[in-house]
C-alpha cells in the first residue's frame, strides 16, 4: 500500500532520484522520487518496506496496478476535507482539492494539510512546483525530509516565501545559531522569512547583550516574530516586579527567570498573573504609561526609559 499519495497521479511514473535522498531507494527504506514521464513533475513516495515491492516493480515499469480502494479512500478524504474548510474559509473548492492532492504527494497527510490551509489560506493558490521549489531549498539547507515536513507543517506560511529568501536567511541566522536550532527558528517562527534583516539583528542584540537569554532558548521562542517593543515591555514589567534577573553567563549558579517561551509566547493575562505574578489589569497600566514614555522620549531626543 502506497501511503500517503494518490495513487491515480502515479500511472506512467518512473523512478528517478531527484536529490531529496540522493542515496535513497526503495529497498532501503528511505523515501524516493519520481519524474512523471508525461508531465515531468515530481512525486514522493514514502518509505515501503519489502512486501511493497511488487508496487515499486510496476512503478518502474510503468504498470501500476490499479487499486481502487486505495483510489478511492484517498480521493474521499480529500473531498470530506475540501468540504470541511470551504464551509468556514472562503476559498476555491478546486484550487483547494488540487493543493490538498500535493501536499499528499510530498509527504503530508490529509489531516496535515488541513490544519496547514487553516493556518495559512494564502497557501491554497500554490502551485505542485511551487511547493517543491520551498522544499528543495529546506533541503538544500541540510534539513532532513522528516525535518521539512515538520517545519512546513508547524508553519506553512514558509510557501509564501520566495526561495531564495529562505536560503539567505538560514545562511544568516546560521552566524548565531546552531543548525539544530535552526529547525526550531523556521518552525516556531512563520514569518522569519519575510521580516526586515535589521529587525531581527536588533532582537537578536536585545535577547541576547541586554536580557542574557541563551541562544537555545531564543530559538525555542516565537520571538522573532513579535514586535521588540512587546519584548521590551514585557521584559521591562519583570524587572520592575522583581521576577527578572539579568543572568550572569560567568555564574554557575543556574539562573531562576522564567524562559524566555513563557515571557514571549504567552497571551497578556497569562503572562501577567501567571509569569509576572501580578494582574492584567496592572501590566496594562504599565503599557500605557510605558508607550507615553516613549513617545515623550521620541519627541525630546533622548533614550531615558520609564
């Protein structure tokens, strides 16, 4: 059984690694692609174990065997799912059928690819060839399948971005951060790739010269995408109540703030009860007195805090 592909869109296909696995074939496990002959676009077939072989024989010869009820789960998956989000998104049925049948063919499930359209609508107008162009940059970063699959299903807002964007950006992040934290970065953070570069150079400088946050729990964060003025505002907040301490990288002794996921990621009441151990409604008061400092510190010239 060929999981996880629409088995219809497989007829006339013949193996041929494309560079996902360069090394993978179907007999060691690993996943494979393959060129359709007559449309030449590129198709996933998942990991298989030894007694799919017989499908992978046809494959090659170009005799899939027809499988109907394999066809036909698939297909009324897909349009349960089509249905599903069309009666709450306002979206093209067709466009939606044809983008939830490619994400099925690279490697999501059904279920992925619903939660990934509700997330990011933007994605259902992608084209099979632009949603490999994203991937094979992924992969072209080092990232393992496995890790792109994750990555783009965490945030699928990652296939609105130009690829070149996304190559340059994890070169430059690369300078900070380990590969490893690199998955975290692009999944916890969709828009990493489309943000101004001196915006994240400035966050990173904030988080890492003024706050003492270390660079694993950066990337754990979401904060490169919240705006620098909420972090400093909320960062400010914990000082000033005393629950923040800026950390020395020197001290062996470990350090007892909150990480940095529980400051950036949370909504503002949890964030002021919970974190800060104060009320909503104080943390609020903070922020406008907080805003009018600044924009009086705007109008004077100067750099004085509140």
């Amino acid at each position: 059984m060929l999981k996880g592909i629409n088995a219809c869109r497989l007829r006339d296909c013949l193996p041929i690694m494309v560079g996902f696995k360069g090394r993978g074939n179907i007999l060691s496990g690993r996943p494979v692609y393959c060129r359709n002959l007559q449309t030449s676009t590129i198709v996933h077939i998942p990991k298989m174990s030894k007694t799919n072989l017989d499908h992978a024989v046809h494959v090659r010869t170009g005799k899939i065997a027809q499988d109907e009820d394999i066809v036909n789960s698939e297909d009324s998956q897909i349009s349960i799912a089509v249905s599903e989000i069309v009666s709450r998104i306002p979206l093209s049925a067709g466009l939606l059928k044809n983008l939830m049948c490619y994400l099925c063919e690279v490697g999501f499930s059904v279920d992925d690819g619903i939660a990934m359209v509700e997330k990011c609508p933007g994605i259902s107008g992608r084209s099979r060839a632009q949603l490999l162009e994203v991937m094979m940059t992924f992969r072209q970063c080092k990232f393992s399948d496995e890790d792109i699959i994750s990555i783009l299903r965490s945030a699928p807002e990652h296939f609105l971005v130009h690829p070149p964007a996304i190559a340059s950006r994890y070169s430059a992040l690369r300078q900070n951060f380990s590969h490893k934290s690199l998955k975290y970065i692009f999944s916890n953070c969709p828009r990493i790739g489309l943000t101004n570069w001196n915006a994240i150079k400035e966050k990173m400088d904030y988080l890492g010269n003024v706050m003492k946050v270390p660079s694993h729990q950066i990337a754990q964060s979401r904060a490169f995408d919240i705006p620098l003025s909420e972090i400093k505002a909320r960062h400010i907040f914990l000082e000033r109540a005393g629950v923040y301490k800026t950390p020395d990288p020197k001290s062996r002794i470990p350090s007892t703030n909150h990480t940095l996921s529980d400051i950036t990621d949370t909504d503002d009441d949890y964030f002021a009860v919970r974190i800060a151990g104060l009320t909503a409604e104080e943390y609020f008061v903070f922020q406008e007195l907080l805003t009018i400092s600044s924009e009086d510190s705007e109008s004077d010239g100067s750099d004085k805090a509140f």
